[in-house]
C-alpha cells in the first residue's frame, strides 16, 4: 500500500513509496523488518536501520568470516599461470571470473575490495600475481596486514587516504545505508584513468517480482538497499560517475534459495542435496542463464568510471 512518506527514494530521489515487511530468514529467526520500495525506479530500502546491525553478521556461519584460505608457494606459481593463460585465452577462470579479464588491471595496479569480508578475494589476487591489494571491512576484528602487498581494513574506505586504481565492491553494495554517499567516495579515491566495479543484487529480478518477500537476495535486515537497474544509472548520474556497461550475471543461487525460503528453511548449503537433485540444480543454472541474456536475473555488475 502507498505511503506518504518524509523518505526518498535513496536512488531515484522520488517519495512515491509503498512499505512491506520482510522477515530475517539466512539464519531463521524470522524477525520482521520494514522496508520501502520506490513505485518510480523500483529499488528497495530498509526503512529503519537498527543502529547496531553486528547481531547480523557475528553469527559464526556467516559465509564472508571463515578464516582466510592460504595457498602453498606451489599453488601460487600455479594459480599465476593459470591467470596469464585465462587472461589470453578466457579459458580456465579462476573462481573470481570474468570481471578481471574485462577490466585486465596490470599487476602493479593499487586495487581496494569494499566489504572484503575475510580478504579471500584479494588473497587470491595477490596468490595470483597482483601486488597491491587493500581490504576494507567494518566487521574485521582489526586493521592488519596478511603479507606486504595484503592488507585488510577495519576501518571504512571512506575514512582511507589512499587512492585506488581499481575499486570493487561484490555483494557490499547492498549491505551499505548510503549508496551516494560510498559512490562520492568512490569517485574521490579513483586514480585518472581507473575503474569502478560493482556487483549487486538488483530488484529487476523475475524472482523478486514473483516471490516478493521470499527472494533470498533481499536478505534483510543486511541488505540495507538494492537497487534496480534504473534507480542505480540514476544516482550515478547525480554523483558523476558513468555506467560504462551493465552485465547480468545471477547464477541458480536466485532460485534454490528463495525456495529453501518458501518450504521454510534457512539458508543452509547442506540442504541443497536433500532438497534438490543435480538436474534441478542443472536446469536452475540454465534458466538463469536465460534470465540474465533477458535482463530479468536477480544481480548485475555495474562497470562504472569518472564522467
Ligand atoms: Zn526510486
């Protein structure tokens, strides 16, 4: 139902917005969280946020804090070859895919990951020959570095005084309150010449649109805001940053998810196996495929630079 709200839209800037409830389902507590859609771009955002969202996150299974995975000298030697030859050939990509290859940083580039979680994407940056790799995450314990070219961030990137050839955020955009507010950072901390990537769920989903509530990537009460596609051009155009191309890119996690979701489940990978055969998981893999060549999946990466 329409509300008249004081609220705007965090993308669009319109207060033509409608309130739903949504219900913490990862890890099954079912507590009830307002969030407010936007009837002009589409996006979503949780109305209020509760000051302290670290009961969230400290849950010991939550995926982005299991301790850092490090690679034996050999497996570093082989990882690097495996880079340079998918980096040539597109062939054997490493499980951080085909983002890197489009933007093919050079190995000296500085790069930051904005919500680095345990730091196991850039560790296997480095792991793979890149020297110049910062993390930041308010839910590491502590600043810390893992090795001279790996260093991990406690405090927020808008508070680093470093620049960054290359900024990244997967999965982090939707866990921050100001989407404006870490693009302005963003552009502020872009060397000439560097690149922005952004990966996001985005409300232009069929799964959203079909199972509202129940979509396992509107994640509340983490997820603070997702954007659509609109909502998101939208406020890069007011901060100055230009969309230089949008790939969608979900996988069958939009479905296998919102149905553990639907019969009641938390978000526990051991029940993959005991509710759906290799050929469901199959087939969810295809249909998502489709969706994304339709611009319907439930996430996008946003390839972003300076206007
Ligand atoms: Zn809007």
């Amino acid at each position: 139902m329409p509300i008249k709200s004081a609220q705007h839209c965090k993308f669009c800037n319109s207060n033509h917005l409608s309130r739903f409830k949504a219900m913490e389902r990862m890890f099954g507590t079912l507590e009830e969280f307002d969030y407010l859609e936007c009837l002009d771009c589409g996006s979503v955002q949780l109305d209020q946020i509760p000051v302290d969202l670290s009961p969230y996150y400290s849950n010991s299974t939550y995926y982005s804090f299991q301790s850092l995975n490090k690679s034996s000298p050999l497996k570093k030697i082989l990882k690097q070859i495996r880079l340079k030859f998918f980096l040539t050939t597109g062939i054997l990509s490493p499980i951080y895919g085909y983002w890197l290859r489009k933007l093919n940083p050079s190995f000296t580039a500085s790069i930051a990951d904005i919500g680095c979680g345990n730091g196991q994407l850039i560790y296997e940056l480095y792991a793979s020959g890149f020297t110049k790799l910062h993390g930041f995450d308010p839910f590491l314990d502590n600043d810390h570095s893992v090795n001279p070219h790996v260093h991990l961030w406690k405090s927020s990137f808008e508070q680093s005084d470093l620049t960054f050839d290359l900024i990244m955020m997967h999965h982090a955009f939707e866990h921050m309150e100001d989407g404006e507010s870490i693009l302005n950072s963003c552009k502020s901390k872009l060397n000439s010449g560097g690149k922005i990537l952004i990966r996001t769920p985005v409300t232009n989903a069929e799964v959203w649109n079909e199972k509202r509530s129940l979509w396992v990537q509107l994640d509340a009460p983490r997820h603070l805001i997702i954007p659509s596609v609109e909502g998101f051009t939208s406020l890069c155009q007011r901060v100055g940053i230009k969309v230089d191309e949008i790939l969608f890119d979900s996988d069958e996690f939009q479905f296998w998810g919102t149905s553990l979701y639907e019969k009641g489940y938390p978000l526990d990978k051991k029940l993959i196996r005991k509710n759906f055969s290799n050929m469901q998981i199959k087939e969810m893999h295809k249909k998502a495929l489709q969706y994304n060549s339709e611009g319907v999946g439930d996430q996008v990466c946003f390839f972003l630079s300076k206007d």
